[in-house]
C-alpha cells in the first residue's frame, strides 16, 4: 500500500513534465520555423521599381489628331475625288488616248482616285480603335500601297515618255505608231508589279492593339523591311529616274529655239517642285523611324512624340500627291485644259460666253497641240 501510494504521487509529476516537454517542443519548432522563413525571405532582393519602364504618355499627340487628321484628310480627299474624276470623265469624252503620255495620265488618276476613296478608313483608324473586320483592315492597306507603288512608278514613266518625245525626238517618231500599245501593255505591268510589291501588307496586316497595322510592335523586325523596301522602290528609284530624265530634257530645251521653251521648263520645274516637296520630307521622316526601329526604339518619351509629329505633318504633304496630280500633270496642258472647258459647257456648268474667254487662252499657244509637257522643240 505505501508503494501504490507513492506510485500515485509520482504519476502527475510524470505527466506535467512531458506535457512541459511537449510545449518547449513545439515553441522551438515555431521558432525554427519563423527563423527559416525569414532566412528564405532574406535571399529574396529588394524590388527596384526605377528598373521598369515607365509608359510614355502620348495623349498629345491624340488630341492633335483629333483635329489634324479630319480637316486634312476631308481635304485631299474631296479633291482627289474631284480632279481624278474629271481627268477621267475628260479622258473618255473625247476619247483621248492617243499618246503614252494620255494613257499613263489616265492610269495615274485611277491610282490616285483609289487612293482618295481610302483616305476616310485611314482617317477613322488614326484616331479610334478600329471596328471594321480583319477584311477591311487589309483591303485597306493592299489599296494604299497598290495606289502609292503605282503611282510613283507611273511618274516615272510620264518622265520617260516625255524624255523620248523631247530630248530623243527623232528616235520616238519612228516608234510613234506602236506608243499607245506599248503605254498600255507597261501600264498593266505597272498594276502587276505595285500588286506584287504590296504582297507584305496583305499578308502581315492584322488588328494589334485595336488599330489596323502589319506591325506588331515600334521594334518589329518587319516594319524595317518594308518600310525600307518602299523608300528605295517608291522614292529613290522614281527620284533618280525622274532627274535623269527632266535634267536631260531641259538641257535639250535649253537648246531650242522656240517661243514655248520656257514655258515647257516652267512645267517641268513644276512637276519637280510638287514631286520634291511632296515626297522629300515624310521619306527622310520614314528614313529616320526606319532606323530607330532597327535599333530598337528609342527610351525619350519626348523625342517619341516629336518623331510622331512630324511623321503625321510630312504624311499629309505625301498625301497631297493625289490631288495635285491632275493639276499638274493633266489640267496644265493646253489641250486638256480646253477638252475640260469644253466638257463643262457640254454638262452646262459654264455658259458659252465664259467658254470663248476662257478658250482663247488655247489659240496663242503655238505649236502646243496636247500638252505643255509633250512639247517638241526645234533643235538647232
């Protein structure tokens, strides 16, 4: 009994010692566990948020466009709708496809007037998300560099033409003959190859970012080739054919003995003003975002913005090509000029007096039978 007794006595010592045992067991465990914690953390770096790139705000440059875009592209929209109809109406009321110079005029006002009647689409996708189909979207781009390829590359055959009609003269009227079918068959070439050329925005243009573009990105590898294959075959090729051509014809006009000579330079120096002013400024701009790409980007928000305005202003000068074309190459020459006068009164949009004031204007103009850009000198 004094055993059982003692055992009894000994049995809660027993228990509150393991159970004393158990808690430090399980407040060294947290410890441990806290202290594990906190070393994992500690190999954890802090974040350095100045390691991110910050977004570059352009809301600027939105709400000039906002305003820029609309009161512009309604503008070289609406007359390059009206002077490449009425070159085209002109054209096929009289029946005027007689010399290469006529057929390519009439090919570059179709170029021009499919150009005009694209300008509302780029309009809406400049300045809001676009929301006219994946179909749309490409019809859009394939039309613009189908336009603009075709017309750069009828420019330079207008300039061709005119340097076999003026500064080889002799050699152009042995193949007078054949110079309406050879216009023809070059200008369906023109329209193959300004297809062909345009293949890239058919295939790569997709709605990125809500906006209609073959480009992914600023940095995209793609917009470097492109935008690099169109200033060499839309801008340099037709600059150096077209300076070697109207050089060469005012060398030889310089020559002539005619009352008209001056008059044939002063177009021709119009013809490569408006090419020069037109063309010049967004090529440099689209040389220099060409080259910034290629780097890939640029990290000045500043500088972002400054290049995307002069980007939107000398693309508006380029833009202008479509509307000025009729005036400068078609509505400059004598002969169509009275064909157009003409054409009004027969439409009765101008009386028969205004007519005659107008149309006298034709008969003091020589040996000028079409156009003042188809003048043929005396040579001494």
């Amino acid at each position: 009994m004094p055993a059982l007794s003692g055992l009894q006595n000994l049995l809660p010592a027993v228990l509150l010692w393991f159970v004393n045992v158990m808690l430090c067991s399980s407040e060294n465990a947290e410890n441990t566990t806290a202290t594990n914690y906190s070393d994992e953390y500690s190999l954890i770096p802090s974040l350095d948020y100045n390691d991110f790139p910050e977004l570059c705000e352009k809301e600027s440059n939105r709400h000039f466009r906002l305003w820029f875009i609309p009161f512009f592209y309604t503008i070289i929209c609406l007359l390059g709708l009206a002077g490449n109809l009425l070159v085209i109406l002109t054209v096929f009321y009289f029946k005027r496809l007689k010399t290469m110079t006529d057929v390519y005029l009439l090919n570059l006002s179709f170029a021009d007037l499919l150009f005009a009647l694209s300008l509302p689409f780029w309009g809406a996708n400049s300045m809001a998300k676009w929301v006219l189909g994946l179909v749309l979207c490409k019809a859009m781009h394939t039309v613009y560099k189908v336009s603009f390829y075709s017309s750069m590359f009828l420019l330079s055959f207008i300039s061709v033409d005119r340097y076999f009609a003026i500064a080889k003269a002799v050699t152009a009227h042995r193949h007078r003959s054949q110079t309406v079918i050879i216009s023809k068959m070059s200008s369906a070439a023109i329209w193959v190859t300004a297809v062909f050329f345009s293949i890239p925005e058919m295939v790569y243009t997709n709605i990125n970012n809500n906006t209609c573009t073959p480009y992914s990105s600023n940095s995209d590898k793609l917009r470097v080739s492109i935008q690099s294959s169109q200033i060499v075959l839309g801008f340099v090729l037709p600059l150096v054919i077209m300076a070697f051509c109207y050089s060469s014809i005012i060398q030889t006009l310089c020559q002539a003995r005619n009352f008209e000579r001056n008059k044939a330079i002063k177009v021709i120096l119009a013809v490569v003003v408006v090419f020069l002013v037109c063309q010049v400024p967004y090529n440099l701009v689209l040389f220099w975002t060409t080259v910034v790409t290629a780097q890939g980007g640029i990290d000045d928000c500043n500088y972002e913005n400054n290049l995307l305005y002069a980007a939107d202003v000398t693309q508006i000068l380029a833009f202008l090509r479509c509307c000025l074309n009729p005036f400068v190459y078609a509505f400059i020459g004598v002969k169509f000029r009275h064909d157009l006068l003409k054409l009004l009164k027969d439409w009765g949009c101008m009386s028969q007096e205004m007519f005659f004031r107008y149309g006298r204007r034709r008969s003091s103009a020589g040996t000028d039978t079409e156009t003042t850009t188809t003048f043929s000198p005396k040579v001494v």
